[in-house]
C-alpha cells in the first residue's frame, strides 16, 4: 500500500458554508477511484487555507496514473478542473504500508488464475492472484457485467466484511453472518459463486 495526498485548488465562489458544488464533485470523484481500484479504503479531506488536501492509500505506485481511472473517474475530474483555479496536484507521502511490504501487488505477467479473498480487517483489493497469492489492483481486470467500474467487485468485499463483523462480534446477528459466510447454498455463496465465474 502507498499513501499519497491530492492538492486541489478550487475557487472560492464554487464553495459553500457546509457542502458547495466543489466539495459535491470531489466525493463523486473520490468514489469513482474508490469503485475501480484506484484507492482502497476510507479517505480523509482536509481543509486547508491554500487548498482542499485529501489523504487516500492506493495499492501500488501507478495506481493514481490516469491511465488507470475509469470513465467516470475522468469526468468527474474534467468536472473538479472546471471549478479549480488549476490543476490538482498528487504525491506519493510513504511508501510500502501494510504486511506485503516487499510486493503488496500481483506482477504475474500471466496469472492461471484469480480468487476471491478478504476479510473484515483488509485494506487490500479483494481479488487474489492463484499464483503468488497478492492481491491483484482491480483496475488491471476487465470491468464485469458491463459495469463502468468494478463496483460487482467493491460491492462484494463490503458484504463479507458487513457479514464478516457481524460474525466476529459474537453477538445479534452471528448465526446469520455464519450461515450466509460458510453455508454453500446461502444467496451470499450463490452469488460469490456468481461473480467468481
């Protein structure tokens, strides 16, 4: 994992007391990066007196490269350039985060195969590379389901992370989470089934 800062420049009059139209497409924006892989995680959103500063782990140096935005993500931030006095300015602030420190990501060139894999306390993407067992950027993959994003993907993990806690926390809702998480016909299974296919 690798952490990194945006600098954004917006100008004062698209800002507003509590949410103004800046602020609306910089979230549009930071999920557009969020859905596809770009970032993982929660984000945090400074406000700062020179700029508007956001601090998002991504999984890998180039994960920030335009290259590797979606549709969405690019015209969410021809959307943000419009409002800004100019262009954002992005930095890597520290390297190798987490416990795959040597190789957090997959470079298989050709990998036999994927899984899915995560658990509640994971930061990384939840697709797995067969061959050397680290985790895969998902904007390296084909979208599924014509979707614009990997938000099939996304979605997946922050259910068997909801499922996952409910299970840890040995309390309401335990039984179900472990039902849904280990039974082969529960809809969480089928459809986990579903989207590994």
């Amino acid at each position: 994992m690798r952490s990194f800062e945006f600098d954004f420049f917006p100008r004062p009059e698209t800002r507003g007391d509590e949410w103004g139209q800046f602020d609306d497409i910089l979230e549009t924006f930071l999920n557009s990066l969020s859905k596809n892989g770009n970032i993982v995680g929660q984000w945090q959103i400074l406000e700062l007196h020179e700029c508007v500063q956001v601090r998002v782990l991504a999984p890998e140096d180039s994960a920030l490269d335009e290259q590797h935005w979606n549709t969405y993500a690019r015209e969410d931030y021809a959307r943000i350039l419009a409002l800004s006095e100019r262009p954002a300015e992005f930095r890597c602030i520290a390297e190798k985060m987490g416990k795959r420190e040597e190789h957090p990501c997959c470079t298989c060139e050709s990998p036999s195969a994927y899984m899915l894999f995560t658990t509640f306390l994971a930061l990384e993407m939840p697709v797995d590379c067969f061959d050397c067992r680290r985790a895969v950027p998902l904007y390296r993959l084909p979208h599924l389901f014509n979707e614009g994003g990997h938000y099939a993907l996304t979605g997946w993990q922050s259910t068997y992370a909801a499922l996952d806690w409910l299970f840890m926390g040995s309390g309401v809702g335990e039984r179900y989470a472990y039902q849904q998480l280990n039974g082969p016909r529960s809809t969480f299974n089928k459809e986990s089934r579903q989207l590994a296919k």
